[in-house]
C-alpha cells in the first residue's frame, strides 16, 4: 500500500515525475505528443480553421486534396480540413464531460459498495454486472431510440456504460484498503466515513481510475464517432469525425478522400491515447502491468 | 462442479432479469406517451388503440412488467409494429449472418493471435517480441467500424479486390463476402489474443511440469505446442467469452458499412422507421447471448482450472 501512496499525484513535482517517466518511454512519448497536438488543434481550432466548418460553397462541391483545400471538399462544399480540425474538439467536448462524469459517479457508488454494508455491495454489483451484460452499442442504440439523437444522449449512454467500470475497480480498491492499517487506525481515532472516504481512500484509488480513464478516451471517440457515422450521434452540420464518415461513405466513390480524413483522425487519436494510457498505467503503478 | 454450474445460471438469470426490468422501465420513463413515439407521425387512432391494446398499456406498470415478462417466457416478443409479423421471427431469421459474421472473425483472430503470442514468448525480447507487441497495441486501437471503412475503400472500391455489400450465394460466395467484415472485426482481437497469450505462455514455461518436460528433452516446439499452450490458452477462453458483447458492437456497424443483413442492420433500419418492439427484441435477444457467453467461458474455466470455481 505504501507504494500506491507514494506514487499517487498530489503535489506539481510528482505529476512532473509522472510526466518525465512517461515522456522517457518511446511509446509513452508519441502518445504524449499526440495528445498534445490534439489538445493544442481543439483549444485553438477556431484559429487554426482556413474555412469556416459549416459554411457551405456549392461551387467549389466534391473538389479533391488542393493547396487551397488540404483535404478537398464534401458534398456541400465545405472544407474538410476545417472540418477534421473541428471535429477533434467535438470527440473531446463528448469524450472528456462523460468519462469525468462516470469516473466521479462510478467511484462515489464503487466507494460505498466496498465500505458499506454488504446488502448494498450485493445490489451495486448486480446492476453494475446488468448494465455490463448491454452490448454497449446495441445499448447505446436503444436509448437513442428512445430519447433521440444528441450530443447529450452519446454523453449519458457513455456514462451509464463505463460507470460500472470504474465502480468496480473503486470498489475492489476499496476493498483492500478497508482493512490496512492506517485507516484501522484512523478508525480506532474515531473520523468518520466521509473523512475515511474522502481524506483516506480516495487519494490512493484516484490514480488507478485516472489511468483507467486514459485508457477508456479512444473507446468513447468511437463510440460517439460510431453513432455520428450511424447518423444517431451527434446532428449536422456539427462537425464530428463520425459524420465526416458518414457523407464519405454515401459518397464513397466520388469523395473518398472524405473518409480517410474522418478515419485517419480516430485511428490516430486512438493510437495516442492508447499509447499514453499504457504507459502511464506502468509509471503510475507498474502492478497493474497484467495481461492486458 | 454441479453447484458452481447451477450458481453461475442463476446468477446468469438474475441478470436478465434485471436488464429486461431496466429496459421495460427506461421505455416507460421516456416522457410522452409510449404509443405515439413508437408510431411517430404515422400513428392514427385505430392504430394507437391496438398497440395500446397488445402492450396493455392500459394496466398498471408491475402488471405491464408481469405480462412482459410472461411473454419472454414463451418467447413472445411482441408483434412488428406495421407488418404484424411476430418479433421473435424476424430476429432469429436475422441472428445467423451476424453469427456467421463473429464467428469467422474471431476464428481467424483467434488462429493468428495465438500463433503470434507464442512465437513472440518463444523469443521473448528479441526484436520481432517488441515488433509484435507494438503492433499488438496498435491494432487494440483500431476501431472496428473505421478499418472496416478505410478496408472497404482501398480493398473494395480501388482495388476491387472483394465484393464491397452483399453476403455472396454458396459456400465460396458466402466466405468472399466475408474476407473484409471478418477482416474489420477481428484485427483488434489479434493484438490482444497475442499479448495475452505470450503474458500467460510465458508465466506456464516457469511451471514445474514445462521443467520436467525439457529434462526428459522434448524439443521446444512439442513443449509449447503439446504442453505449455493447453494452459495457456485458458484466458484465451474467458476473454473471446467476455468479449462477445464487444464482437456484436463491432458487428452492428460492419453490417452497415458492408450492407450485410443482420441484428446490426435490423436494430439500424428499425431505428430509422420507429418499430420500436423490433429494436427492443434485437437489444434483449443480443443482451442475451452476451450473458450466456460470459457464463459458459466461466464454466468452461472452471471446468479446465478448478481454482476458478471457488472464486464466485
């Protein structure tokens, strides 16, 4: 347990070490920068853009990769680059509000199942193994069904199927730490459950989740990418991947450079966070190093 | 055994019976009334009064559930709301070609994965070990629904290697149609049967048995072929078990980019015209066979490692 204390981000100078550890691995370091760069095109996209991403010009329709056009032009005219730049703020403004969300939920509910009594434990974990037995698109499909397509409905239906994730994983961390001794002793002094909890415990899960976290950013980039491209994610003219997929695949054989401009973005994005993830899970807490 | 068996069903069906109820309730807590959202605008009166009718909506909500509940036990899944054809038809004569279609995905992922994971624990830490697991990572990343797509535009459209829709007629046809959409589900698993299998096949070779087999001084293929990857291929097991909710997710958008018949294209089409008891049946039956996949690969696990059995 010591060593989940020590490696735990609580000061600037330890996420450093964190940083600088990941940064020394090759893998780590691409993914770094990939994310970086992602980052860095979503926060300034709105300077970055040569055209504006919904603004269409029928004249200059379907035109391919130019120098006045990177990437050419969709159906409408409207510049893909622009498009493919603006996207990326669209998968991070879904990816990062709903795995904060179900990171904050799924370790509230994850911390009361394994500290509280065991009924409730019981409870939480037959709804966190249900909600699980959704396949998660056919899940996702059916709350669209229902509630229809949105921004918001991506963001809920990716929080409902990650939270019993992080539930678990809290809960099992939990678990081990109920009987260590510091929080015996910190028991025995008489601080509460919400000291315990909060002051105690959380410290030490957070950095497990956090990485988990990283690790689960590309799963949700396709996800929302997955529905756009179904035309139940996010609705046009928002620029998504998914949906620059979408209008590349209606018109697969006119505008194909539509499609490796959606798809290249994910794969990359992907690789980035994959890599990054992998190699903050072995600096953050090299005992997670398993099977996967 | 027979316990854990018996344990590991129920458990099974307390699942189902829970995720039936969440989605029973989450179609009621929909705001506006149930009847007009599954008709959308081409609902009339008469229309409405028969589905109100054949839903018994007009009951209370824990009769609704009982009665639902009753159907699924005779396999009613309620009626096509425009044809009238029952549900339970219509998603069983769909499920075989999105079976098809995981099957022959994971089966060669599978194949290839696992010759990979040896090779690569074989020799561990030489440079194909780090290639293979570098490319192990990057294929994890690959999501299905984008190689599908990128496969489909340089294999199918440029190069115009295989057929880019359909499912194909006869034996042949039928597997040359499934060369890119296996192709597009199962490359992600190859990376990962891969890791897996070298983390597992490396731990076994540290085993007293593997030593025992090299004194007797069998070659190194016949130990890890014949000795090492029968244990090792247990994670194999659970993980393919486990991760039958992930092939069907995958395989939902690959019958779309591919336009291949299937519970993808169904759930898809159904969304599109509102047949909402056709959604809901396809979700429930795929729900379905994700948990009965979980738990035989528990049992299967504890069939092959009886350590496993005491841990549920």
């Amino acid at each position: 347990m010591t060593d989940a204390v020590a490696h735990t981000p609580k000061s600037k100078s330890e996420l450093a070490i964190i940083i600088t550890g990941v940064a020394r691995d090759p893998l780590g370091l691409i993914g770094l920068v990939i994310v970086g760069a992602i980052v860095f095109s979503a926060v300034f996209a709105a300077w970055i853009v040569p055209y504006d991403p919904i603004a269409m010009n029928i004249p200059d329709r379907m035109q391919g990769p130019s120098g006045a056009h990177w990437l050419g032009t969709d159906q409408l005219g409207r510049d893909t680059f622009s498009r493919v730049i603006m996207g990326g703020q669209v998968a991070l403004k879904v990816a990062l509000p709903a795995i904060f969300g179900a990171m904050a939920i799924g370790l509230t509910l994850g911390m009361i199942a394994g500290y509280g009594p065991k009924w409730l434990d019981n409870f939480l974990m037959l709804l966190f193994d249900t909600i699980r037995s959704f396949p998660t698109v056919m899940f996702a499909l059916a709350v669209v069904a229902l509630i229809g397509p949105s921004l918001q409905t991506v963001v809920f239906v990716v929080m409902a199927t990650s939270i019993p994730t992080y539930g678990r994983v809290a809960r099992t961390q939990t678990l081990t730490l109920r009987n260590s001794e510091f929080i015996l002793a910190e028991r025995a002094m008489g601080a509460s459950i919400t000291r315990i909890l909060g002051v105690h415990m959380l410290p030490n899960i957070i950095g497990v989740l956090a990485v988990l976290a990283a690790m689960d950013i590309p799963t949700v980039i396709a996800l929302e990418a997955g529905l756009s491209f179904l035309g139940l994610g996010v609705k046009p003219p928002t620029p998504s991947w998914g949906a620059l997929l979408k209008d590349g695949y209606a018109l697969i054989r006119q505008t194909p450079w539509l499609v490796v401009g959606g798809g290249l973005p994910i794969v990359i994005a992907t690789l980035g966070f994959t890599f990054l993830g992998e190699s903050l899970r072995d600096v953050v807490d090299p005992k997670l190093r398993k099977n996967r | 055994m027979l316990l854990f068996t018996l344990k590991r069903f129920a458990l099974a069906a307390l699942i189902l019976v829970v995720a039936v109820t969440i989605m029973f309730l989450m179609i009621r807590a929909v705001p506006g009334d149930p009847v007009s959202i599954m008709l959308g605008p081409r609902a009339t009166p008469e229309l409405k009064a028969r589905l109100i009718a054949e839903m018994a909506l007009d009951q209370s909500i824990p009769k609704q559930l009982m009665l639902y509940f009753g159907g699924l036990l005779r396999g009613d899944l309620g009626v096509d709301v425009f044809s009238g054809r029952e549900v339970t038809t219509i998603v069983f004569e769909q499920l075989p070609h999105t079976l098809k279609l995981i099957f022959s995905a994971i089966t060669w992922s599978a194949i290839l994965g696992i010759a990979l994971g040896c090779y690569a624990a074989a020799h561990p830490n030489t440079w194909i070990d780090r290639a293979a697991a570098t490319i192990s990572v990057s294929f994890i990343a690959a999501p299905a629904f984008v190689v599908a797509l990128l496969s489909l535009l340089v294999f199918a459209v440029h190069l115009q290697w295989f057929p880019a829709i359909g499912v194909g007629e006869g034996f042949w046809g039928t597997a040359w149609h499934l060369v890119l959409p296996s192709l597009a589900i199962g490359l992600s698993w190859v990376g990962y049967i891969a890791r897996l299998v070298r983390a597992s096949m490396l731990e076994v070779m540290g085993e007293s048995h593997i030593r025992t087999a090299r004194a007797f001084g069998l070659s190194e293929r016949r130990i890890i072929g014949a000795y090492a990857l029968r244990i090792a291929i247990l994670p194999v097991v659970t993980v393919i078990g486990v991760g039958m909710g992930f092939l069907l997710s995958s395989a939902v958008f690959t019958e779309i980019v591919f336009a291949r018949p299937g519970l993808g294209k169904l759930v898809i089409d159904s969304i599109t015209t509102r047949n909402y008891p056709i959604v809901m049946g396809a979700v429930l039956v795929s729900t379905g066979l994700f948990v009965i996949s979980t738990a035989l690969a528990d049992l299967i696990n504890a069939l092959l490692d009886p350590r496993a059995r005491t841990n549920t």
